[in-house]
C-alpha cells in the first residue's frame, strides 16, 4: 500500500470515528411550550422577559431550544384545545400564561409528570395551582403578579400628596378581583385612606358604574380584565371630573389614557419564571421550588406630564426629578 493511500484510510477512519460525536453535537433542542390567553402588549413583555432569561441561562432560541406557542384569543373555550396543541410537540416544560389558562392546564394536560410554570397569576394558592408562598405545587411553580398593596398606596401618597380617598372597579365575577379588592380594603386602613369600592358586572356598565367615583382624589385601576378592557369609559368620566389615574397595568400610559402607571415590570416577571423553568429542565421536581412574587425592588412608576397638566395636577416635588416621565 502506498503512503498516500495509507493517509486516506488513516483519514476515513477519524472521519468515521468523529462522525457520532458530530450527530450528538447536533441534537434535537430542547422544546419549551409557552400557552398564552391571547396577544396583549403587556403578556408579550412577560414572554419575552421569560425568554431573554431563558437565553442567559444558556437556552438560546433557535440553537438548543425550540418555543411551541399559542394563544386562545382571550376565548375560555379554546384553551384546552391550545394547550393540547402545546403538548402534542412532547415539551419538556410549559409556560401558563395568566390564571384562566393555568387553571386550565391542570386538567387539559394529559402528561401528569410534565412540569407547568405559571405567570402572571395574582393569587396562584387561592386558584388552587400552589398550597403556600413557601413550595411548588405536585404539578406547578411560577412567577406571580401578587401586588404589593402597601407599596402601591405609599406611591400614590407620594403621587398625590393631600388626597383623603381613592376609588376602584372590579368584577365580582373575576376571582383575582375579589381577591385584589379585599387585599386593597385592607391595605387602606393600614394606609389610613379611604377607599370607595364599585362593582362591575359587564364592560356596558362602566361609564355609569365611574360615575359613582366623581368624588374621589384618584382612581386605582387595578388588573382586572374586564375593567381594563373597559378603560377608555373609565379615561372618559374621570377627565370630566379631572381625576387622575393610576394604573396596574403599563399599555394604556403610552396611549394617553391614565395619568401614572406602578408595576412590578413585566419582562422581570417573566425572568423569574424563566429561572424557575431553568431549574425543572435540571431536573428539580415543582415541589422542590418555591413561587416567586415581585418585591418592591420589581416596580416601576411611569408619569405622564402631559395627563397631569391636562388635569390641572402639578407634579409633586418628591418625584419631580424621577427617571420616569413619558413625555
């Protein structure tokens, strides 16, 4: 045989011999189900908040981990069939976005040992997902939207210093509502504000329903779906009456609608689900972790000067010089 031929087999055989760890190099990504209610600028900032800490943690999309998602519209009905969908494509994880379609997941997910992450859920133990702050449940862990009460209260004394009372809608029929409300009530006394509770049965009833705080110093919009959804009625008799807003949720801010926003920042609620779903992919059990809520640390205030000089209000000395102004 002559040298050079001895070369090429010499050759063939590392070639052949490196051929396997080549296949293992490239092997199937990791598959990470996100199941979200529907397509909402604020849910988007918490997926994508979720993905980026994915990302850090080494879960590159595209490279070693693949999302499956899908939305059901904001329709109840088409949730089980969402996340049927999700588990069809055999996820290591599924990320449940809100607490319709958390709740949802404990029956329509088939696989009893597929490990599910919630976000933005206000009260995971009372939706049955978690037994305590301190550990996962036997199927879930996750980040929750729990507002801090108390902080939202100090803010707003500092937003509108002087003011005696505020007011809140909310859906009886929404179990984060009634939840919030009664957080809230208790919240107040400890703040010593009062405070002036409306319900609200269908998003028609709104604008009369706003009507009933024309004598409050500011109304609370807490993160209710149905008022939200409902916030340009509310944006409408509170101008009349030149009354600020403060609000749960950041979007309607950036359009003009409510005076201040405070809340804990969505893409950091959505990381710390990440880290969360990082820890199942290890192989740590949901009832090894333990939920996260956001700290006073996560929130954030965002002003509108351009509100709050439509509606006569000055800005307050004591945030007068804030980075959080919008316009």
């Amino acid at each position: 045989m002559s040298l050079n031929a001895l070369r090429r087999g010499l050759l063939a055989v590392a070639l052949a011999a490196a051929l396997p760890g080549a296949v293992m190099a490239q092997a199937a990504p990791t598959v990470v189900g996100i199941a979200n209610f529907g397509p909402h600028p604020a849910l988007q900032d918490a997926i994508n908040g979720f993905k980026a800490e994915m990302a850090k943690n080494g879960y590159e999309e595209g490279r070693n981990v693949r999302y499956v998602m899908a939305d059901a519209n904001f329709s109840p009905a088409m949730i089980p069939q969402v996340l049927n969908q999700i588990e069809a494509n055999k996820p290591a994880v599924i990320l449940t976005v809100t607490t319709p379609v958390s709740q949802a997941a404990i029956t329509s997910v088939s696989n009893k040992s597929l490990p599910l992450v919630f976000l933005l859920i206000s009260d995971p133990i009372t939706a049955g997902l978690v037994p305590n702050w301190q550990q996962g449940g036997p199927r879930f862990v996750g980040s929750a939207s729990a507002m801090d009460y108390d902080a939202v209260l100090e803010f707003s004394k500092q937003m509108f210093p002087g003011a005696k009372s505020f007011g809140v809608m909310y859906s009886p029929g929404e179990a984060n509502d009634v939840v919030a409300i009664r957080q809230i009530e208790e919240a107040a006394k400890r703040a010593s504000i009062k405070l002036k509770a409306v319900s609200v049965d269908a998003p028609v009833d709104v604008p009369q329903r706003a009507q009933m705080l024309a004598d409050v110093d500011f109304i609370y919009a807490i993160g209710s779906n149905l008022v939200q959804s409902a916030m340009p009625a509310v944006t409408s008799v509170a101008d009349r009456h030149r009354i600020p807003i403060l609000s749960a949720e950041t979007d309607f801010i950036k359009k003009g609608l409510v005076t201040v926003s405070y809340a804990a920042s969505y893409p950091l609620q959505g990381a710390s689900a990440a880290k969360l779903a990082v820890e199942l992919l290890k192989g740590k059990k949901t009832t090894e972790l333990a939920p996260i809520k956001p700290g006073r640390a996560d929130y954030m205030a965002i002003i509108s000067r351009k509100k709050m000089a439509q509606l006569g209000k000055p800005i307050p000395p004591a945030l007068a010089n804030c980075n959080c102004f919008i316009d």
